[in-house]
C-alpha cells in the first residue's frame, strides 16, 4: 500500500502540485491521468524519490519515505520497479543482459541464479525466444516488454509505469495494459501507471485519480469516470475521444 498527503512541489513560483492526497492498494493497476503539464510525472518523481516535495509525506506500508532513516529509504527504493517512458534499455546490452542488469548491481546472487531469474521474468513477459536480441532488432512493443521484465526482475512490491503506451499502435498498447495488470494481479504489487490513453483507462483503471493543474480534481474507476460531474475531466475525455477518433 502507498500512501501519499499533502504533496506540493513549486519550481520558481509556479506551483505544480498543490496538495495531494491519496491511497494505492496491492494487487491495483491505479492510474494517475491529466493533460500535459499538469504535473503527473512530478508526482510519479516525487514518489520514487527523483524530485523531493516542499511538503507532504509519502509511506509505503507505513513507513515513511521521504522521512525514514537513509537505510529504510534504500530498503523502500529496493522494493520499487520502475517503467521508465520510451523504456530506457540499454542499447549495446543484448535483451537478456538488459533484464539481468539490476541483479549485477544490487544483488549477490550468483551467475546461474542471475541467468535463471532473467529467464523467468522474459518468459513471463512472453520473450524466452528474444534473449539474445540487441534493442534495436526488437519492435517497440517488445521493448516495453523487455522493460516490464527488468522493472520486476527484483520482485518489487512496488510498480511505477510512466506513459507505457507512448509510441504503441492500439493494439499493442492494450497487450502491454493487461501484461502490467495481469502482473500486478499475479504477485500482488501496488502498481501505479501514468497515462492519457483513454483505452487504458477503460481497460484497467481499477483506481483513477485525475490531476488538473496540480490539483486532484477526481477520484474513481473506469466504471465511473463516465459518470463524473467535473467539467475540466469530462472535456478531458471528450479530447482523448476526439483524438482516437482522428486517428482511425
Ligand atoms: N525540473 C523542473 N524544473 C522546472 N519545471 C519543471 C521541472 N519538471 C517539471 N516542470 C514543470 O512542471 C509542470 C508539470 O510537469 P509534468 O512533467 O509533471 O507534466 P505531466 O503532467 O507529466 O505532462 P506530460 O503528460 O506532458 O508528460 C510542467 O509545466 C513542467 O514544465
């Protein structure tokens, strides 16, 4: 469970996030959605600890990471997958040394333990025949495959996917939605996806939380945010409507 209160977060005298709250649970696929710069991916940074708040807490599983002792933050930072946009894999690195590479930093397993859980998390990710491959020889579907594999080669209790629809045609970018769900759902992490991509909300929004200028205007499911009285998430969809309309 991650808990975050009262986040702000200013650059100069603009104000990015302005207070907020709110509850993820294990087992969720919860998305945090918005226009751009609305401050999804400040949020996403202040969470893992890339960006430090002026104020707020962030816990998970009540400890408190913003906070804690240095060598709780490491143990928290240790439990946190992270999908990074555009996947960030390692270009001179085959596919299967992509997903091995946090074991070589921050494990003590041994080479054949290494090989073996690389292995595991590609299969599972639908890959076993790609391990050899370099990034480039793989289309981009796979790559946020093989990212998924290496943000949960560690086991984490924790996922954090920014935009992992961007650059996927329809299709694959649903694949990719029900692989983070499913995975979610299979080792009961608490999962956490930026995205304005109105298909995934739909297809695995279990929790919404919808940020409007740095101000968490909605809250709900993807059976409810049809249903919603706000007007600035309601011309939000109309937008992304309008936009997967355009680009049949
Ligand atoms: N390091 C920084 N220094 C100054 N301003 C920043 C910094 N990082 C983000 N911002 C600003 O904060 C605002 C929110 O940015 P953020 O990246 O969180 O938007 P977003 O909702 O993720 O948008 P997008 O969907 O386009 O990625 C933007 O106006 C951005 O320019």
């Amino acid at each position: 469970m991650i808990d975050i209160r009262n986040i702000t977060k200013s650059f100069g005298d603009r104000q990015v996030l302005a207070g907020i709250s709110g509850t993820f649970k294990p087992g969720d696929t919860s998305l945090i959605i918005g226009g751009s710069g609305t401050g999804k991916s400040v949020l996403l940074k202040c969470m893992i600890g890339l960006i430090k708040p002026d104020s707020g807490e962030v816990l998970y599983d009540n400890r408190n990471f913003l906070s804690g002792d240095i060598n709780e933050q490491k143990a928290i930072r240790r439990e946190m997958g992270v999908l990074f946009q555009g996947s960030a894999l390692f270009d001179s690195k085959t596919v299967l040394e992509n997903v091995r590479f946090p074991l070589d930093m921050l494990t003590d397993q041994s080479e054949s333990e290494k090989l073996d859980r690389a292995q595991e998390c590609l299969k599972r990710v639908g890959l076993d025949k790609a391990t050899d491959r370099m990034p480039s020889e793989i289309s981009g579907g796979m790559k946020k495959r093989v990212g998924i594999a290496r943000a949960i080669v560690l086991n984490p209790k924790y996922l954090f996917c920014d935009e992992p629809n961007s650059g996927l045609d329809p299709l694959t970018s649903i694949k990719i939605d029900q692989l983070i769900s499913e995975i979610t759902d299979e080792f009961k992490i608490t999962t956490i996806v930026i995205t304005h991509d109105m298909n995934s909300m739909m297809e695995i929004g279990e929790k919404i939380m919808f940020l409007y200028q740095g101000h968490k205007l909605w809250e709900g499911n993807s059976n409810t945010i049809t249903q919603s009285d706000v007007k600035e998430l309601n011309e939000f969809i109309y937008a992304n409507k309008l936009l997967r309309e355009a680009e049949k």
